[in-house]
C-alpha cells in the first residue's frame, strides 16, 4: 500500500523531519519507504490522501480500561464544587467486582474500538479496580490482547484490608498472580492512596518479579512519586502535575518520562501540569489520556492534544510528539510512534493538511482513517 500526495508527514525520525508532498509505503505491516519521489516499479494499491496530513498512530501510555459502570453523578457533584479525591476508586472497584468477565471484557473492548476511531493504534491498561488476587490477574488477563499491561493492585487500600495487611498481599501473593500477565508494575502514591515507603515496597517487589516500574505521581498534591520513580529506573512518572525545581530536575536527568494526562485536570477541575517548565528543562514528556472512569472518562488524543496546547503551553509540534513517540518512550517501544523505514505501519490519515489542525481545531473530528500494522481499519 502507497499513500501518496501527503500534504504534510510527520514520521518523528530525526533525520527525515516533517516531510511536505510526501508519500509512505506500507509493506508486510511496516513502514518500507518514506520520501518524496517515488520509487520506480512500486506497485499494488494506492491512496492518494489529497493534500490531507498523515501523522503516526497516536500511543496512549496511560489508560485504565478494565472496569464496570460509571462515575457520572460523582463528575456532576464535582462539577457543583465537591473535590475530586482518591476515595472514589472505591465506587469503581466494588462494580467491577461484581461484573461478570464477559461484561468487563465487552467494555474494555468498546473502549479500545473508540479509542482506535480517534487515531490510538497502541495503548496501555492497567488492572487496579479489582484489588483481590483473582480480580486483578482477571484484570490483566482479559486485557491480553495488549502488549502492555499494567500490574495496578495498589491503587487504592480495599476496605476489608488495613494499609501494612494490604501491602503485603500486593508484594506478595497478588504479585505472584499478577506478574505472568503484566509487563510494567504501578502505584497510586498519593495521599489517600500509599505514601512513598509502601510504594518504593511495592515498586522493589514488582521489579523482583522482572516488572518495570512507572508511578502515579504528584497527581493531587506534592509527594514523593516522582522522586522514587527516578531513584527506581521507572520508565514513566505519570500525572506530574504538582512539582518541584527538585523534581524537575531529576526527571531531567534521567530516563523517566513525566507523562502528562490533561484529560484528568480538565475533569477534576484541577490546574494543569507545567509542560512548559518540563520540556524547557529537557525532560521527555508524553501525553496520555488517563480513560478512567473516575478523573477522566476519554479516550480522545487529539482533545488531549487541544488542552496542553491551550493550557499546558506546548506546541502543536511538540504535543504531536508527545502523544506519539513520548507515548512509545514512556512504553519503551521503538516499533512505534514513528514513521521511518522498519517501524510499524500504524498511522493516521487527518482531515486537515497538517497536524496543527488538532489543536488548532479542537473537538472537530479531524481522524478520517487508521492504519494499524498496515491494515485499513476505518
Ligand atoms: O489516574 N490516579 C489514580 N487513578 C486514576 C483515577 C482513578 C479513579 O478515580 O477511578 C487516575 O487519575
Ligand atoms: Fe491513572
């Protein structure tokens, strides 16, 4: 398959930069060929995309998709002044335990289908709303059409376990479980959630176990999260909302991606993360959507995409990036988020000639097709 008449192709390679009348080709589910002139003797279909931009699919690092019912009357109190808190995960958790599998899996399925329609060729999911030892390995399990799983079990503190009984169910018998179906290991650390000793107990636990860490951190107040998630070798520190010259400066020099989740500020009402401040001070930042049922109910990128150009000071270039390639960095996936020759061929076809138009039109639904490893979806 020939994409060709590109009116601007974003690929997020440092050497091909962002090409304008450009054509891609798709070979065999990856990306075969990049440039502007054709290659003599390529044959078989061909797209001509119009002038419209085509960009990489969309790798959403942050989701959390296993889960039964809604949040809605909460969103509205919270929207009438109640604050959001940690506590509502709770909500969430007895619903799911109560869900049969079928219901849980049809649901995490919907989600990952509409998430696709809005250009997300990857994304990530993390159990946390079971939190005994079979609701979670059910979490993880049912999510096993995906490369990237999440072990979550601490998000929130059950109510029939005190905090140290809980802990040492996730550091143990829990992880054993869970482990075999999770690539990465996760804490909610947060106040109302664990404090910085049980998640650097869980986090050690997990990488024990060959789990890699990335953290809720610094979501709701200033803590400990991003710190540990450095001192760990956490690939990500998620939410980074609330931090210091301190913190910064450690995700600077490190390997840690700050991954940003404006979608959570936006429904929670809360102040946005300084994107600006990270990215000045050289840190990778990607952008995820947090799909939630509690702080944010979206699987919609190019939404995130609006807000942290509007609120979070971002470029358009670099809020493209971030919910590509930074999304695949904060994964620790190089098959994806770009479009050079030997990447996967999952890409998004725009109803715009270039990117700038998802931020420059938000809420317009500007995704007109999806290439996941080569395939047309939609
Ligand atoms: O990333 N912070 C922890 N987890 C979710 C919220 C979960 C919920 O409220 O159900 C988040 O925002
Ligand atoms: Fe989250």
């Amino acid at each position: 398959m020939l994409i060709d008449n590109i009116g601007t192709l974003v690929t997020n390679d440092p050497e091909l930069g962002t090409l304008h009348d450009a054509a891609i080709l798709f070979e065999d589910g990856k990306v075969a060929w990049v440039g502007t002139k054709i290659p003599q003797g390529t044959s078989g279909k061909r797209l001509d995309a119009g002038g419209r931009a085509v960009i990489p699919g969309f790798v959403d690092s942050h989701g959390h998709l296993v889960f039964a019912g809604d949040r809605a009357e909460e969103f509205a109190a919270r929207m009438e002044g109640r604050p959001y808190t940690a506590g509502g995960i709770k909500t969430t958790v007895a619903a799911t335990r109560a869900a049969s599998t079928e219901a849980l899996r049809a649901n995490f399925d919907r989600l990952v289908a509409e998430a696709l329609r809005s250009g997300t060729t990857t994304v990530e999911t993390k159990s946390g709303y079971g939190l005994t030892v079979l609701d979670e390995r059910r979490s993880l399990e049912l999510a096993h059409p995906l490369q990237d799983r999440t072990f979550l079990g601490a998000h929130v503190v059950p109510p029939e376990h005190t905090a140290d009984d809980y802990v040492h169910l996730v550091k143990g018998e829990m992880l054993d479980a869970c482990a075999p179906h999770a690539r990465w290991i996760d804490v909610f650390c947060e106040d109302g959630a664990f404090d910085g000793e049980q998640t650097r107990a869980i986090l050690t636990a997990g990488i024990a176990k060959g789990l890699t860490p990335r953290v809720h951190a610094n979501q709701l107040a200033h803590g400990p999260g991003v710190q540990i998630a450095v001192e760990l070798g956490a690939a990500s520190a998620d939410h980074c909302t609330h931090t210091t010259d301190a913190d910064v400066d450690a995700l600077a020099n490190s390997d840690t991606v700050a991954t940003l989740l404006p979608g959570a500020e936006f429904s929670t009402r809360a102040q946005y993360p300084d994107a600006r401040r990270l990215i000045d001070a050289g840190v990778t930042v990607a952008l995820a959507a947090d799909c939630n049922p509690g702080s944010s109910y979206t699987t919609n990128i190019p939404f995130c995409i609006a807000i942290a150009v509007r609120e979070m000071r971002m470029t358009p270039d670099e809020a493209v990036r971030a919910a590509t390639l930074g999304g695949a960095q904060a994964l620790r996936r190089t098959d994806i988020g770009h479009l050079a020759p030997g990447a996967r061929a999952d890409a998004v076809v725009l109803e715009a000639p270039s990117h700038i138009h998802l931020a420059y039109r938000p809420g317009v639904p500007l995704v007109r097709s999806v290439f996941k490893d080569g395939r047309y979806m939609g």
